[in-house]
C-alpha cells in the first residue's frame, strides 16, 4: 500500500511564487509517490480573516492555485477543511489529550504574547481561541487521514511535532495504535525564495512576486526589485543577488551559467537582469496564469471539484473517528 502525504494552506492571501516553489511544487511531486490529501485550511483562516467577502474570494484563490499548479483531483484527495465536519469532532476529542503547555509553547502564540508583552499591554490582547489552540486543529487535520508524511516549511515543523505527541498521548493511553504519528517532511532543496527587498518572500513583508499577476503587473513587479547602487559597467557577484536567485529557480543550469557570466564580466545593469528574470517567469508562469484564469472563470465547476474531493475524504475521516471513539469508550 502507498504511505500517505497530507498538507494544507491556509487561505490568507494571495499566493505568491514563494508558496509555489516551497509548497505547492514539492507537495506536487510528492503526490506521484505518495496517496495525496490536499485542501484548504478555511477553518484556520478564519482566525484572522473577518471579511466573509475577501475570505471566500481567497478560498476560491487558493484552491484555483493547486489546480492551475498541476494538482489532478482524479489523483488527489482535494477538499475544504470546513467539509470535513469529522475534523471539528477529532479536534474536540484530541483536546482531552493536549497539554495546555503545550499549546503556551507554540511560537504562533508565543509571539503573540511577546508582542503584547513588549507594548506593555495586556498579555492576551487581540488573540482569539483559535490562535491559541491552532496546533489542535491542525493535529486533527493530519491525524483524521492517518497521513504518514505532511510536507511543510520549517516554520511548521513544530506543529506536525505537536501532533506527534498528542497521537502519541493517545496511544500511550489507550496502550495500543488508536492513531497513527505523522512525520514532517521539509524540503531542504527548496531554500527559501527571497522577495523584491531581499528578505524572505512573505506577504507579511509586502515584498511578494504574485503567482498569477497579469503580465503588465508581473513586469512592474520585478522592475521593483531591490539592488545596490553598481554601476552597469561593474562585475556583479550573482551569488548575492536576488535577481539572480529567482532566476534559478525558472531556469536551467545552462542558462544559469550564461546569465553568471555576464553578471562576472560587468556591462550589465541591473535593468537588464530584471528584463532577463521577467522574460523566464513570464514565460514559465503564462501557461498556469491562463490555467488560473480559465478556472477563476467557471466557479461551480470549482466548487464541484471540491465538493467530489469531501465526498471521498469523508468516509477516511468517518473511519478515523470511529476508531477512536471506540478506544475511548464512546461508541
Ligand atoms: P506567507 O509567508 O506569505 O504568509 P504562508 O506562511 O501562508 O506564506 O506560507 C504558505 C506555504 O508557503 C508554507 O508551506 C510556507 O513554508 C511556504 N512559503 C511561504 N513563503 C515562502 C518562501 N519565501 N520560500 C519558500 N517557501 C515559502
Ligand atoms: N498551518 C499551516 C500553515 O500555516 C496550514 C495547515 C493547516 C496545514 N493544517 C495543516 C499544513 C495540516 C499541513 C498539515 O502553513
């Protein structure tokens, strides 16, 4: 039987290319491997999301994203969270086993609290429940599937570790496997995609390249790019650029060997690396920004695909909780 690789993302805002090549992609490849459950993580929006307009419309963002990305839903479980209705009742039941240190711990939180506490304001200003128990949710989304691997950024690697010792909580108590433990996979190959200004890509950095700007936008965006003051006539060290690090990942070696020559031997302004970058992204990303249009365009059938993807996530999560239900005493 083929193990089972489990991820979500939270539809907070638009994707970017660094959601593309640190998330989306590798869960992608994954996915050949792997029995792949893919969805949306609604739920998890919500706990910053208030706008019911602009969270439906990065819901139907997020998911057109995965499908425009390559992601066949004939292959892939692919579903809302907010379908699942067995994740709220695993949550409920994974409660009872979660310390609540555990949840104090959690960075999430942690920086919460230390941004309230460096204000000198109240401890807990402006966080919700749902921040504060956002690992439980999550342990419930990965557990419910029975996922062997949950491919994440390094950022999430100490949620799927939360969710190992509550699965684990679990079967200690139960003295047998009620739930299985999920590993965490974090692509080391994919570095993290720096932005326009240099620092790590982040829509909480403004700095983003979006994956499906028109093209006018896309070439204005780049132009934005962040560089030093270097003359066109001086060499240029590709190494430490980021014109040249986004380059890479649209490129092959070939062309990545040709573009450093230049940048080495001067002559080059900055303009032109740019021109050089918008020509490779323009042309890898047009094929899947139509993909996206053509998708965005025809919303029922959007929704069809998702609604397929809970009809056949539904009956694993039903068998999860029925398991557990049954260990607890509560069947
Ligand atoms: P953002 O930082 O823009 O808020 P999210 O935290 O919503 O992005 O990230 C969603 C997914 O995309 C996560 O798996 C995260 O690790 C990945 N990701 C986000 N930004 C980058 C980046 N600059 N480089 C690599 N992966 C990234
Ligand atoms: N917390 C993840 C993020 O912010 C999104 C997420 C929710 C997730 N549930 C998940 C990721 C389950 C992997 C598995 O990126």
């Amino acid at each position: 039987m083929k193990k089972i690789s489990l991820t979500g993302i939270k539809p907070t805002g638009d994707l970017h290319i660094g959601n593309y090549f640190g998330a989306i992609k590798p869960a992608l490849e994954l996915a050949k491997e792997y029995d792949a459950r893919y969805f949306i993580a609604d739920y998890h929006a919500l706990n910053s999301m208030k706008n019911p307009a602009e969270l439906g419309s990065t819901i139907r963002h997020v998911a057109a994203g995965w499908l425009a990305s390559g992601l066949d839903p004939e292959k892939v479980i692919f579903y809302r969270q907010s379908s699942i209705p067995e994740v709220f009742e695993l949550t409920t039941m994974l409660m009872a086993f979660t310390a609540k240190g555990l949840m104090n711990r959690a960075h999430a939180y942690k920086a919460a609290v230390q941004i309230n506490t460096e204000k000198d304001g109240d401890m807990d200003a402006g966080i919700n429940m749902g921040l504060f128990t956002y690992p439980v949710l999550m342990a419930a989304d990965i557990i419910l599937f029975d996922s062997d691997v949950v491919p994440v950024g390094m950022d999430q690697v100490q949620h799927i570790e939360i969710a190992q010792d509550i699965a684990q909580s679990v079967n200690a108590n139960y003295g047998k496997q009620v739930l299985k433990v999920p590993q965490a996979i974090v692509q080391e190959e994919v570095a993290v995609v720096p932005g326009l200004d240099g620092r790590k890509m982040s829509k909480s950095y403004n700095n983003v390249i979006p994956l499906f700007a028109p093209e006018k936008t896309l070439r204005k965006t780049i132009m934005r790019i962040v560089t030093n003051s270097q003359s066109v006539q001086e060499p240029k060290n590709p190494e430490v650029c980021q014109i040249f690090q986004l380059y890479k990942l649209f490129t092959d070696t070939d062309e990545q060997a040709s573009l450093a020559s230049r940048y080495r031997s001067g002559g080059m302004g900055w303009g032109e690396a740019k021109e050089e970058l918008f020509r490779v992204v323009n042309t890898r990303l047009s094929p899947v920004r139509e993909r996206y249009n053509a998708i965005m365009a025809d919303i029922p059938s959007l929704e069809k695909i998702l609604e397929q993807g809970a009809q056949k996530a539904r009956p694993i999560a039903a068998a999860t909780v029925k398991r557990f239900r049954k260990a607890a005493g509560i069947d």
